[in-house]
C-alpha cells in the first residue's frame, strides 16, 4: 500500500489535476485487487477521504498478515 500511494503521489505531482487527493483516492478504490477493500472504500460514499482510504487499506493489510501468521501458529501447533 505505502508503495502503491507513493508512486501515486509522485505521478499526481506531474499531473494537471486540480484536486490531486481526490485523483489519488479514486486510484486506490478502482486500482484495489481486493474486493473486501473496494467494497468498504465505496461504502464510505462523500466521506471518504483520502486519508480514510489509506486508513482503510492499511487496516486490511494488517488484518490480513495477522490472520496469515495466526494461521501458520495454529498448523504448527496442531500439525494440521
């Protein structure tokens, strides 16, 4: 995520684009591979923020390292 908004960053400042946040948070919820994170990104409607998308994808990063390294614990500890 943090390489995906820098490089967005760095193209927004090149642009012509008037609101460059706005430009930027449209690419984070059209450019997401995950459709949890489009989904929760779009349900925010005129909230969403780009601060609030990076927050949101950020947040379901996490979850999901923490549940991939909960699942490894449980393999190892069950030999499953």
């Amino acid at each position: 995520m943090e390489q995906f908004v820098t490089k967005l960053q760095l193209l927004a400042k090149d642009s012509s684009f008037k609101d460059q946040d706005e430009m930027i948070r449209d690419r984070i919820v059209f450019g997401t591979n995950s459709q949890k994170v489009r989904e929760k990104l779009i349900n925010e409607k005129a909230k969403l923020t780009l601060a609030r998308a990076i927050e949101i994808a950020r947040n379901y990063e996490s979850a999901k390292q923490q549940l991939q390294s909960m699942g490894k614990k449980e393999d190892s500890i069950y030999g499953i």
